[in-house]
C-alpha cells in the first residue's frame, strides 16, 4: 500500500504521459458514460474552471489525474488551417456543387489531415490553436445579404440546402469509426449572425423568421450528430446569444435533444458584460451564461477570463456546482470519443501520418472539387468548350485574379503551398502560342491604382481575351462587409478597356473570383463577352481546374454547378443590411427580377424533363414520393442538378414564396434518359404557426416543380419545369423541432 502512494505521489509530481489504469475513467471496458461520470466525480472547481475558461490555447492540464492540455479551438472549414494541409475550394464554392458527396469528401480528407497533424503535436506538447481536434466547422448562417463579408463561408442563402450540406461536413469530419471519432464538428454560428459584423449588432427578428430561416439548418446540423454548437457574438432580441437559455437549452437541447457541448464565438462572453452591458460583473456573466447553457469560453485572454469567476459564482450561490459538473460531461465526452484516454493502439486514427497531408489522392481531389464548383453564368453561342487542341496565336490573361494565389483562396484556407498552388495565368497561358499579361490593378484588388495603358497594350492586337475580375480578402471577409456590390473601383473599366481595345471580334472570357455577388450586369448583357464563369474562391487548384473546364478536357469537366445564392442586379434591389425580416430577400422572399436566380447555373449540354410521377394525395405529416425521367439532349455527357420546389396554395399563415425540398446531382450519359427519384418530406410543408406554438402541417392543394432550376424565372437555363398539385389531407401538428 505504502509503494502504491509514493508511486502516485511520483506521478503527481512529473505529470505522466500516459493514463492511470487505476482509475476507472481509463477503463476501456465501462461504458463511455461510466467513465464520464468517474472522472467528473474527481475534479475540483478550480479544475473544472482550468477546464471551461481555457478554450483557447489549451486548457489547465490535471497532473494528478494524468490529464494533458486539450485545445478546442481548431478551424476545418475547407482543409486544416491551423496545421497547413490541401487547400479545397471556399464553402460558397462547395455549396454551390449542390453534392453531398462532394461536401463529404472534402470534410473528410480535412479530418484525416487534421488528425494526422494533431498526431504530431500532441508528441510534441503542443496545444495551441489550430492544434487540436475539435473543429469549429462548418458554418451554416444564412448569406441572406450579398454584402455581407462572411458570406464565403456559408453555404449560401437557403436554409434546407445548408441543413443537408452540413450533415455531409459533419458526417465526413467525424468519420465512421464504429467507437472513435475522427474529429469533431461544430457548426456555427448560432444564431441570426449574417452582418452588419459590428460588435454591438441586436438582432430584432420574429417568431417566424427565426423558426423557418435562422434556426433550421442548425436543427439539421444536430441531427447529424455534431458534438458541439458555437454561440454567436450578437443578441437576439435583447438577448446575447452565449446567455440566451431559450436559444441554448429550450431549443437546442430540449427541443432537439443535443448532447453536446455549446461553445462560445471568440471573445463573446466577454461582450456579455463589456459591449452589451446584459450584465455588470464577471461573475454575473459567467452564471447567466453556464446556466443558459454554454460549456466553454473561447477568449482571447489565455491569462483572464469570465469563465474565471466560475468558482466565484458557484460560493455566492448564483450557480449551482452540480450545474458545472453537468456541463462538463459533453466536454470528457468528446475527449474520450476522440480516443484521449485510451490505450493508442485501439484507435486506428492515431496511426495517421504526415504522408496524408497534400497527398496525390488530396491534391487530385482538390482539383476535382474545384471543378464542379464552377457555375457557367452565361454562354454565347456555346463558345465554351473550346474545341479539342484549340491554339490561339496570341491571347491576353489580364486582371488582379489573373495570378495571384493568394486572393483567388480566400479566408479561413490553409496557408498557400506553392508547390501545388496554379493560378489561371500558369493553366490557361496554354491555350496561346503567346500571352500577355496585366493585372490591372496596382496593389490590391481595391484596385485604386490602375495600369491603363498596361492593359490596353495587353490586350491590343490578340485572338483571346481572359479577364480575371473579383473582390478577396481586402474587400469581404470576416469583420469586412461591403457598402456596395459594385465591382471595385476600376475592375469595370479593366473589363470595359478589355472589350473596346482588343480586336472587335476577339471573344472575351470573363472569370470571377468572389463570394457575394457583384454587379456584372454590362458583362452579361455586352455581346463581346462571350462567356461568363463564376469560380469563387477555386483555392490551390485555381489554374488547372479552370483549364480542364475551359476546354473540357478529363472527368467532371462540365459545369454543372448552380448558383447559391440570389445574384441581385443592383444595390437598389437590396433591403438595409441590418434589417433581419426576411421580405425581399433569398429566393424565398424576393420581389424584384435577379440577374441571376438562386439555382442558375449553364451546361454544355442540354437536358429534358419528362414523365412527372408523385404522390397526388397523402395524409398530413406524410412525405409525397415522386420520380421523373431527365434526358440529356446533347453529345456530351454531364452531371445534371435535379431540383424540386414547393408552394403553398391555400396555407392560413403566411410561408415564402417557393421552397427546394430536395436536390440530386445526377450524371447522365450523352443522349440517354435517367428515372431519378425525389422525396417531398411531410416536415418540409409544415409551416410555423400564428400562435408561435409549434409546426403545423395544414390541409389543402400544393405545388410541386421538378427541373434544373426554379420555375418561372426569367433568365433560364438550358431545361425545362415540370409542374403539379398534391393534396394534403387532414391537419397534423409536428412539435416545435
């Protein structure tokens, strides 16, 4: 007995690198909640404050427990930033694939690099951020204004595409390990945070907006099994997000059953009491907060935080200990489901090594992605593709996207790889026996300084022109929204001295590189610019994924991706960004004629829609399954984005305009027909009620629209709309999910 204490007191005193067997929570045969409970048991306050108010940087290590630091703030959004891995296109850019499938394979080639690095790290003691394992990622707000700078990190404007495509990331982050974790997701930012990015922003939203906009792609996320939320830097209604209890447990956890932990937006907590003034002190912040139902304080300080004055809270009894304790079991969950206390030859991620990172199979993938995140917004006389082996004398590559690696990323990417980073200038100079080359812009993409007379010699006398128009992180991106969606100053007369200085009948090929739409309306209305591409932010692979697309050359080489967002024409047509009542925007909502619809997007091929079968009446709450044969008119073979909306034709309470209820990206062969099933889920025609008492599935006639983009839009695509009445019989009240 007496060996065994000095041998405890020995370990206590060098802080082991291993577990202690002893200890139950190490017990690999208990149940995970077994082990939770175990270990909870043992700490103490100032532990557990060790634990909760060090979200950044590592949290206080437990010696006598054996417990190393953990880092909690790890981002993942489209690759590993924190360790540097394989750059894959922006979240706007993948949103706009309209794939799963691709959403999933980015999360997961993400984890694997994530958790390779982490590998690495931890050997090495480090536990800063960007060195962990639990990703804040995805993010899943609603681009509900052009303006808004961090618009590139969403998935775009339509909260059940954003709800799908976050289950894909959270799927494909996590892994499929039947007992561990790969890494852990977060989807954030909950919620109503979609600009002004101010610091004092009060959200003042209803009922209803909230429940059938702002909320229901995090209700999907949780579904999916996300382990943790991230709470907001605003308020809603007063209320700051990170203290909000009806947010954080009347709706997240007792509504929707979350078991998972609530973690706070950098430095939010904190707002709590210095910018909203919600409550005086430290202590009082940090009781409101815990008890509303946020776990961990993400801050900037690593020396002093709310979360401090956790213990301080708990003596003068404005929070309870047993609360603490219960919101620390998400947290051990999470750490032993990612393998941390047990033995390391049981978790096969752990054998993960740095040949993973900007491997062949990722860099391949990085390309492949890009590619089908390409929307092809206009087409004159199907000038693209060009023809195989087609060789200009002498073509012009010019703007400030034309080659530079670093804007054409955007934010929240791994660092820039020069080794595998292309640009359009390095791919697309193979399409000229000759090229020139000219930015445009001197500096930045403000554009302020502009070379004319560079470009106008650049494009003087050449068969092709390529101009390489955007915005990048000088212009939006977090903590910068835009006052306008005007190109930047100059950009349009670059396009403009582009058109009228070159050959006039030299085709022009505008690319942009952007997240929130810009005003490109001379573009696509001037017959000399014969193609449109909108490619986001492509990152690494810019150069070659444009090139394979431009010229059609290899596997998903056919646009067919669509836009994600509604493409204004104008400011005009945009309500003030800080008013969050949803009139006038999304597709949803809208009552002006967009450039471009939400949806948009061109194919070098054609495709019909033929044979609309569905469900032509059903009880409430019950889904409408349907089927319809799409052909592919054309000689080239092409993946093809099945879209199906809803209207409500008699609803008592007032619902938008249309509704996507469910999309497919389908490849169909040249010249043949595919029969691609679709379902109309009994939840997605339920409609908040005027008693803010929960869903409610009404009876009555709805209408069902099947095709390539939204009915009734004036600018088209290249197929057809079919169209339908379903009858709902009955009335059928959901809950409040």
């Amino acid at each position: 007995m007496i060996t065994r204490l000095l041998v405890l007191l020995l370990l206590n005193c060098v802080a082991p690198s291993y577990g202690f067997p002893d200890f139950p929570f190490y017990n690999v045969s208990l149940t995970w909640e077994e082990r939770v409970d175990d270990l909870v048991s043992r700490l103490t306050i100032p532990e557990m404050v060790g634990q909760m108010a060090k979200g950044t940087n590592g949290t206080d290590p437990i010696p006598r427990l054996g417990i190393k630091p953990y880092e909690w703030w790890t981002e993942c959004l489209r690759g590993d930033i924190g360790g540097g891995g394989t750059g894959f296109p922006e979240a706007i850019g993948l949103a706009a694939s309209f794939s799963e499938q691709v959403i999933f394979n980015v999360a997961r080639a993400t984890g694997i690099e994530v958790r390779a690095h982490n590998t690495v790290f931890s050997k090495e003691g480090t536990y800063t951020v960007g060195r962990g394992l639990s990703c804040l990622s995805p993010v899943i707000n609603i681009a509900r204004d052009p303006r808004w700078g961090r618009n590139e990190e969403t998935y775009g404007e339509d909260t059940y595409v954003s709800g799908v495509l976050s289950g894909a990331f959270v799927q494909g982050l996590q892994g499929d390990h039947p007992r561990y974790l790969l890494t852990s997701a977060g989807c954030k930012h909950f919620d109503a945070w979609a600009g002004p990015q101010y610091p004092t922003l009060d959200v003042q939203i209803t009922m209803r907006d909230w429940r059938t906009t702002f909320l229901p792609a995090f209700r999907a996320c949780v579904k999916a099994g996300t382990y943790n939320i991230m709470c907001s830097y605003n308020s809603i209604n007063g209320i700051p997000s990170c203290a909000n209890k009806k947010l954080l447990t009347d709706i997240l956890r007792d509504e929707w059953g979350f078991k998972g932990y609530v973690i706070s937006d950098a430095d939010a907590i904190n707002r709590v009491v210095n910018i909203f003034h919600y409550r005086n002190s430290s202590v009082d912040a940090a009781a409101v907060c815990v008890n509303a139902g946020c776990n961990i304080e993400l801050g900037f300080s690593t020396i002093l935080n709310i979360y401090d004055s956790i213990g301080s809270a708990v003596a003068e009894g404005k929070l309870q200990e047993s609360k603490v304790r219960e919101m620390m079991k998400p947290m051990w969950y999470t750490r032993m489901k990612l393998g941390e206390f047990d033995p390391p030859e049981m978790n096969p991620y752990k054998q993960l090594n740095l040949s993973v990172v900007q491997s062949l199979e990722h860099r391949q993938l990085a390309t492949q992605t890009a590619m089908k995140t390409f929307v092809l917004l206009k087409n004159e006389n199907n000038f693209l593709p060009l023809k195989s082996g087609t060789q200009f004398q002498k073509i012009a590559i010019v703007g400030p996207l034309a080659n530079n690696s670093k804007v054409q990323t955007g934010n929240y990417s791994p660092p820039v790889d020069p080794r595998y980073a292309t640009t359009p200038l390095m791919n697309l100079s193979r399409l000229g026996n000759s090229v020139q080359y000219n930015p445009g812009c001197i500096g930045s993409t403000r554009c302020q300084t502009y070379d004319q007379e560079g470009l106008k010699q650049a494009v003087n006398g050449v068969d092709f022109v390529i101009v390489c128009l955007g915005l990048g992180n000088d212009i939006e991106r977090e903590g910068l929204d835009r006052h306008t969606i005007e190109l930047p100053v100059n950009q349009s007369q670059i396009l403009q001295d582009a058109v009228n200085n070159s050959p006039a009948n030299t085709p022009v090929l505008l690319i942009m590189f952007n997240a929130g739409p810009v005003d490109i309306t001379w573009a696509d209305s001037n017959p000399r610019v014969v193609a449109i591409l909108e490619a986001f932010y492509p990152s690494q692979a810019t150069g070659e994924a444009l090139f394979n697309v431009v010229t059609m050359s290899g596997p998903d080489s056919v646009p067919a991706a669509r836009l994600p967002c509604t493409w204004p024409a104008n400011d005009q047509q945009i309500p003030p960004i800080a008013n969050y009542s949803m009139e006038g925007r999304t597709y949803r909502y809208i009552n002006y004629d967009p450039l471009y619809p939400y949806g948009y997007g061109l194919s070098y091929t054609s495709f019909t829609y033929s044979n609309l079968q569905f469900s032509q009446s059903i009880l409430a709450g019950n889904d409408v399954e349907g089927s319809v044969d799409v052909y592919n008119n054309g000689q080239i073979s092409a993946d093809e984005v099945i879209q199906v909306y809803i209207n409500w034709q008699n609803s008592p309470v007032p619902t938008p305009k249309l509704q996507l209820v469910d999309f497919k990206r389908q490849y169909i062969i040249a010249q043949n027909k595919k029969r691609v099933t679709f379902r109309v889920k009994g939840e997605s025609m339920a409609v908040w009620m005027k008693d803010n008492s929960g869903w409610m599935v009404y009876p009555g006639q709805y209408g069902v629209f099947v095709g390539g983009q939204q009915p009734n839009q004036n600018k088209t695509t290249n197929s057809n709309v079919l169209s339908g009445i379903f009858t709902v019989k009955e009335t059928r009240f959901l809950g409040k999910y």
